[in-house]
C-alpha cells in the first residue's frame, strides 16, 4: 500500500526514512487544532507531488496575502473600534451561542467554530444545518425561556445556497430574533 506520512518528526519519521516513505515536516510546538494552515498546505504539496492536484503554491500564496492583509483590520492589534471580530467577540462573551449554516458544504465551518469556541473561549456552542434545523432544533425555540433572551445566533450564509436554503436561514433568523436572540449574519 503507498504511504505518505505528515509529522513533526520524532518516531515516526524515522520509521519514514528506515522505509523509504515519503513525508514532509510539520512546524512542532503548536497544537493540532493550530497547525491547520501548515497541515493543508503540506497535504496539498504531497498530493500534488503524486500528480493528482494541480500546483497548489499560487493558490497558498493568495491565501497568505488575503490573511496578512485581514490581519491590519481583524488581528490582536487592530483596536475593537475598527475591528469586527473583537466587536463580535464583546458581543458573543458570555451567551450561549447557536450556529446555523444552510449546507452541507459549510458544516465542517459551523463545526470548526463551535469547536474553537467550545474549547479556545469555554464558551457552549451548537451548530445545526438545513434543513434538519428547521425540522426538530427550531421547535426548541417555541417555549419561552429566559435564555433566549441571552442566546446569540451565527448564521452563516453561502452565496452558492439554492433559493430555497437561504429563505429557511432567513426566516429562521427571523424567527429566533423574535424569539429573544440577538442574530449576527456571516
């Protein structure tokens, strides 16, 4: 079976060399969840060495500008005045938070959210698709309780979503800001 392996090093890149397998290195010291960048960037590469991608280097070096040129507005030294994430961050602290996507293509972004502010903020956070949201989840919503009034609410909309999925993310934005939740639209 071919192998390809990404590591840190350590045992098994060792195992690596004493096999003859492939590997590319991965910066130590940082958390998985941290290493994000440098892991697809590194996937990319190998999967374009076997041939089956295109060369992936223009696209990252794209994507390397677009964050460095985020950071001026979005980053740790941009001041909350100028800044939309720090703006949101104050705005999110301390509520539950309820993140709604319309598709299947943005679970994994819904996930990744509530997973960084679950484990990063210590913050609960949920997240739901459309439609099954709009089947069971929504109902949740229909008693009055005082946590709705300190709920906040992600929606998360893809311009590629059909007619259909961004009027139920519409309509249950509507209807959870009636409910008592304040709404924030990505």
């Amino acid at each position: 079976i071919p192998r390809l392996a990404v590591t840190t090093g350590g045992t098994l890149a060792q195992w690596c060399d004493r096999d003859g397998v492939p590997w590319v290195r991965l910066p130590g010291g940082s958390p998985p969840r941290a290493a994000m960048y440098a892991s697809w960037v590194r996937l990319t590469q190998l999967v374009h060495a076997l041939e089956w991608v295109a060369d992936p280097t223009a696209a990252w070096q794209e994507a390397r500008a677009r964050l460095a040129e985020r950071r001026e507005t979005l980053g740790t030294r941009a001041p909350e005045s100028g800044n939309a994430a720090k703006q949101m961050a104050r705005a999110l602290h301390g509520r539950p938070l309820f993140i709604y996507a319309g598709s299947a293509r943005l679970a994994g972004l819904a996930t990744r959210i509530r997973n960084q502010i679950n484990e990063n903020a210590k913050l609960l956070a949920h997240s739901a698709l459309v439609p099954e949201l709009n089947h069971n989840e929504i109902v949740g919503w229909e008693a009055p309780a005082p946590w709705n009034h300190n709920a906040a609410v992600r929606m998360i909309h893809d311009p590629e979503d059909p007619a259909e999925v961004r009027t139920r993310l519409t309509l249950t934005a509507e209807y959870v800001r009636g409910r008592g939740a304040e709404v924030f639209e990505l």
